[in-house]
C-alpha cells in the first residue's frame, strides 16, 4: 500500500489535456490533481484518536478539469475578465490589464466592459431596497466593479488623457451608480485630482522655464565636436563653479547615484517596456512614446557621459592622475554593487570598458593591483556568455535574499523586513520583451487574439513590478551639491570623446596594459544599436540632433567608438586593442519557449531577419521570425503587417536582403527565403514596391 502510494505521490499534479474551442475562444485544458486523506473503515469514531497518516489511513486524489484561455477574439476577451474563474486562472485579469494597451486602446476595452445605466424610474413609482440589495442584485457588476477597482489601483496612468480624461471620466460615471459609496468610486474621485494636480504643476513649470532660460548659462555644456584641440582650448579657459563630481567620496557619488536610479526605476511604466511600444520609440511623431523608459535611458548616459566627460575630459592630465581618476570611478562602482545598483553600475563599466577609455594604455598601466582586480571581476557580472546568464543568476539570487529573522516569528515564515533593491538593469528586461514579441505573433488563425503571448510578457512585467516594491524600501537622502556636481559634469559627444582620446594618446600598435577582460563575440548588436545605430543615425546624435552627445543609447548601451562605424573623412584609422565585453548583447529569452536563434545567427531551422521597408519614413525596420519552410509572400506579408501596413498586398512588394558594400540580393518570388538568402551576410533585408509595369505582369502572370 505504502509502495503504491509513493508512486501516486511522485505523479505531476498537473498535466497537459489538450485544447478545446469554444464560441471563438481557444482554451488550453489540464487536468489538477489534488491530494486528499481518508480514514480507513476500520478506524471508526469510537476509537477516541483522530486516525494515524501512518496506520488505517490511505490516499485519496481528486482530479478537476482546469481550463486557461489562449486565443479569443476580443469581446470574448472582456467577457472572460467578468466571468473567469480566479482560481482557475488567476493570471488572466492582471496579465489582460498589463498588456491590453499592446492590442487594444482603454477606451476600447471600457467601451466594452461598461454596462449601460439604467433607465430611470419614474418619480411616482417607490423603490423598495432590501436587505443586502446594494450589488448583490447583479453578480455582472460586482465583476465589473472588482476589475475596476484592480485597474485604478495598479494601472492607473491608463486612465491619464490629459486635459479631460474622458476614459476616467466614463469609469467616475459608472461607478457613480454601480457602487457611489465603494472604495473603487473613492480611488477614481482621488485619480481625478492627482492628475488635476500635476497638470497645475506642469503648467506652473513651464511658466516658470522661459525665465530660467533668461539667465545666463550654465558651464555644463557640451562644446562643439570639431575638433579636439577646440576642446582643450575651451577647457583651459574655463573653470568649474564649485567641486567636481570626483571632489566627494565615493559613497556620496554612489549613494545619489542610486537615490536618482530608484527614483526613475519606481516610476517606469511595465506596458512602456513592451516591445510592440518600445519598439515604436523612433518612429516619425513618437517622441511622447514610453516617457518613462526614456527618463531611464537620459540616466543611463548621464552616468556614462559622466565618466567619459571626467576621465577624458583635462587632456593636460598626467597618467598617473588619469589612474587616479579610474580608479576612483572603479571604487564608486563596486559601492553601487554593494547597494545592489546594477544600472549604475552597468553604466560605469560601460563607460569605462569603451574604447576611448579603454585605449589608453599609459593610464590602465598606472592603475594599482587591487582596484584593476576589482574591475575585472565587476565586468564579469555582464558577461555576455550564455545570453547574459551571470548578471541573470545574480539578479536572481539578490531578489531571493532575505532580511533578518525576527525573534519571535515563527520558523519558517518570511522576514518581516526585506534588504532594499536591487536597482536592476533595465536593459535585460527591455530585450527580451522585444525579442518576445518578435518570436510569436499578435494574431492566430481565424484574428483570434494570441492571449498565451501576453502570458509571457506577463511573467517580465510582474518580475519589474516586483522589483519596483523592493525598491521602496532604500533610505537614501538627496546631497544637493552631488546632485549639482552630476548635473554640472561636462559632457563629451560620442565622436569628441574618441578623439580626445587620441589627442592624450596616439594611436599605437596595441594596448598591451589595457585590462583583459574575457568576452566572447556575438553576431547580435546591443539593443541600442537594434533601433539606433543600424538605421545610420548621425554619430553620438539622434535624428534632427547631431550634436546631442549618446543620446541614442539606450540602458546599458555604451558610447560606441567611432571605430565600429566608418571613421570621419581625414582621420586616421584607429588603433586596434581589446573592445568592451558590453559591446555586444546577445538577444536571447530565458522563458519556457523554443530557443530563439540571435539576430543574424544562422540556425539549423529558423533565424530572426531584420526587414524595413524602402519608403520615405525613414529606415526603420521590424525583426520577424524566419523558418526553414518560409516562402517568399509569407515573409513578405509578416513584414508588411509588423509594419502596420496589412493592408497592402505581398505582390506589390519585392524582397531584397542588404549585402556588404551597399549590395542587394533579390529574393525570387515563389523562393524559400532561408535557403536563397546569403548565409554570411547580415539578416537584414528591404521591401521594395514593385514598378507598375512589373506588379501587372505579375498579376497576369500569377495562377488563378
């Protein structure tokens, strides 16, 4: 008996069914298996014990159908947020509410959840209310009043639409006569006057702004990117107001550093980091795409622009004071570690791990043994081996670290005080949702909305959702005169910066006192050159902004040398030497997927291609997912839908894949895509709109 049930006991408790198809919804079925105890007949009431686990007991296991939803159409969707079994599926209404925006506006979803109200009564007729009448008269609106009431509470910026806030104003409206006395009503009432309230503050600072602007400005500016001689001229004839960012100590830089981080972290929005929004950022008019996401990025190369603009920026220094300098940011480095600050952190060393930094091979050799030591072990952590596997392990153990025991807690109950943090790189999070939308499609057959996608985005925005708790728990307070040293920092543009590099030291055969730091080499671009570098925006700049310095980076992305580009005309080529482990960032998920080969990576079945389309709206372009069995129209078709442009036919476009030396190779018509396209080239390819003459022959001469 006993052997018996140690098999039944080693079954999963939950296995896979199968799927079922209901009024246009996809359901994936498992069967739960729960473990219930019975006496033995033998045991009867009369023995004056509760019967033993042990003796004259046996198992008894109750298996229950449990139903997920995986595909609907959307008023299936909606339907399903009143009517879902939570314990069920518990994950449906918060990964609905997370990530709705990626598929369908608020004001569509409240056009659908919201009932009419209803009519009213005439004056001479009484209304008679009984006891507990309140909602109990419709179980549909207490539904709807629950899920409002989860919405307001922890999404509520879905409802900011300045300046009537016409979605709130639906919601005040509803709740006004569905529950005018409940929490939800007071939650919305309040909702309305924060945003009233910031639209007042908002309005008094842009008031205030044009006279600030009056004023004379300030040193922090970042001077013209000419020429480097320029900048030494400019340098010598200016003296900074007040100490330098290095002036104060290393736990006064690291504190605010983290205290800044925190901030900008706790306030992203997790439907921002999506990657059908994040990756929307640069198109034309998006300027107002994912505010929050940017803020962080704006951190991110002030740190690193920090680090460049003090180490590289007194070009008289000496070696041995430049070693000084790095060492000092080596230490203000491993003191964010220990604050568990990995975005500062990532900063830092990407600052210091790029090329116009890491050249200098008369200041790495004046650097001591213990703090190069240091940094090589710090540099470890963002190894790009096994899709960033260590900062991922770490990150993990940091989250499960726990606070101290209380004394009289009852063993094996969690901590009542859990360490702050940790700050995490936002980076990771951002590429694996771009990859992650990139992998599965938004739409399965008969436009049935892929639900078991946003399942997985789920699982990423819960985890930053989680970590933005933790981080509430710093006490961290503001050094205003830190703050003003970071913000005073002179900044040097990605171009400027390498060439000032080379003006404190020529190019040289290598740099042999350099730091080895080991790195292996990926054929995948940082997410920042995803959307920025490869769509040949100018150096250091974004679009319309040359002269802004690294501000197409993004988290974690650090200054790229100009030697990874084309160099400027009249410049000599630069020197070789090691290049920063973080150049590269493989884009890869650790989800419970199929492995998703890299972009441009060559696998045995499938790759991810990069197409944009030849137009007039700039070089943007969208990854999909190509397979072996893919023909030509289908990757045409997915390319002209990622590009919100379904509405156009695949014969009217043909398929080129970019080759080195301003090449094309085009792709024949009815060819499978995997097997045509160059293996050694580049996975990037161009949609071309055919000549009228050749879209007609290609319609007559197509099979009926």
């Amino acid at each position: 008996m006993q052997r018996a049930a140690g098999k039944e006991l080693a079954l999963a408790p939950l296995q896979d069914w199968g799927e079922e198809t209901e009024d246009g919804a996809v359901y994936s079925v498992s069967l739960r298996r729960q473990r219930s105890q019975r006496g033995s007949p033998r045991a009867g009431p009369g023995g004056g014990q509760a019967p033993s686990p042990d003796a004259g007991t046996f198992l008894h296991y109750r298996t229950s159908k449990v139903r997920v939803l995986r595909a609907a159409h959307l008023e299936r969707l909606v339907r399903e947020l009143v009517s879902v079994d939570r314990e069920q599926d518990p994950g449906f209404v918060p990964a609905f509410l997370a990530t709705h925006q990626a598929f369908v506006p608020t004001a569509r979803v409240l056009g659908l959840l919201l009932p009419p109200p209803p009519p009213p009564l005439p004056p001479w007729v009484e209304i008679k209310k009984t006891e507990g009448q309140d909602l109990s008269f419709n179980e549909n609106l207490r539904a709807v009043v629950s899920v409002l009431g989860s919405w307001l509470r922890d999404h509520p910026q879905d409802f900011r639409d300045p300046p009537a806030h016409s979605d709130l104003g639906s919601v005040r409206t509803f709740l006004g006569w569905a529950a005018p006395l409940g929490p939800e009503a007071l939650e919305a009432e309040k909702l309305l006057r924060d945003f009233l309230k910031e639209a007042e503050q908002e309005q008094e600072e842009e008031e205030e702004q044009p006279q600030a602007s009056a004023g004379p400005p300030g040193n922090a500016r970042t001077p013209s990117p000419d020429s480097p001689e320029g900048y030494v001229e400019e340098e010598e004839g200016l003296v900074q107001e007040g100490p330098e960012l290095l002036d104060f100590s290393v736990d006064q830089v690291a504190e605010q550093l983290t205290l800044m981080d925190v901030e900008l972290f706790s306030r992203v929005r997790p439907c921002e980091c999506l990657g059908s929004v994040w990756s929307q950022r640069d198109r034309p008019g998006a300027a107002g795409i994912a505010p929050t996401v940017r803020a962080t990025v704006t951190q991110f190369n002030l740190v690193t622009g920090c680090v460049l603009g003090s180490v590289l920026g007194a070009p008289g220094l000496a070696a041995p004071q430049r070693a000084q300098r790095l060492e000092k940011w080596i230490r203000i480095a491993q003191r964010c570690r220990e604050l568990r600050n990995f975005s500062s952190l990532r900063a830092i060393l990407s600052a210091l791990q790029s090329n116009p930094i890491y050249r200098l091979k008369s200041s790495w050799g004046a650097v001591s043994r213990e703090p190069l030591s240091t940094f090589r072990k710090l540099s470890q952590i963002f190894s790009d081996e096994n899709n960033h596997l260590s900062s991922r392990e770490i990150l993990s153990q940091e989250e499960a670290t726990e606070g101290p025991q209380e004394e009289n807690s009852p063993p094996g109950s969690l901590p009542s005080k859990l360490p702050p943090g940790p700050v995490p790189y936002l980076g990771t999070f951002l590429t694996d949702l771009v990859m992650l939308d990139t992998a599965l499609p938004d739409m399965l057959e008969g436009d049935l909305i892929n639900f078991e996608k946003r399942r997985k985005e789920w699982e990423i925005l819960a985890r930053i959702q989680q970590l933005q708790k933790r981080c509430r728990s710093y006490c961290l307070s503001p050094c205003p005169p830190v703050l003003a040293a970071l913000r005073a920092q002179r900044q040097l543009s990605e171009e400027q910066s390498y060439r000032v590099s080379r003006v404190i030291e020529p190019p040289a055969a290598s740099c042999p006192s350099s730091p080895r730091v080991r790195r292996r080499i990926s054929l995948t671009k940082r997410l920042s050159a995803k959307l920025s570098r490869e769509r040949g925006l100018s150096p250091g700049g974004s679009p319309g902004d040359p002269s802004s310095p690294t501000s197409s980076l993004s988290p974690g992305s650090p200054p790229s040398s100009p030697r990874m580009r084309d160099p400027p005309p009249g410049s000599p080529p630069a020197s070789p030497g090691p290049q920063s482990p973080s150049t590269k960032l493989p884009l890869a998920l650790t989800l419970s997927c199929p492995r998703i080969p890299h972009v441009g990576q060559q696998g045995s079945e499938a790759r991810v291609i990069r197409v944009s389309i030849d137009n007039d709206h700039g070089n943007l372009y969208r990854s999909i997912l190509l397979t072996s069995q893919d023909k030509t129209p289908s990757v045409v078709q997915r390319a002209l839908q990622k590009h919100n442009m379904a509405q156009s036919g695949a014969r009217d476009y043909q398929l080129f894949q970019v080759l080195p030396g301003d090449k094309e190779l085009l792709i024949p018509d009815n060819a499978n895509v995997f097997y045509a396209m160059s293996p050694a080239a580049p996975g990037d390819f161009l949609l071309r709109r055919r000549k009228k003459e050749e879209a007609q022959h290609t319609t007559s001469g197509s099979p009926t």
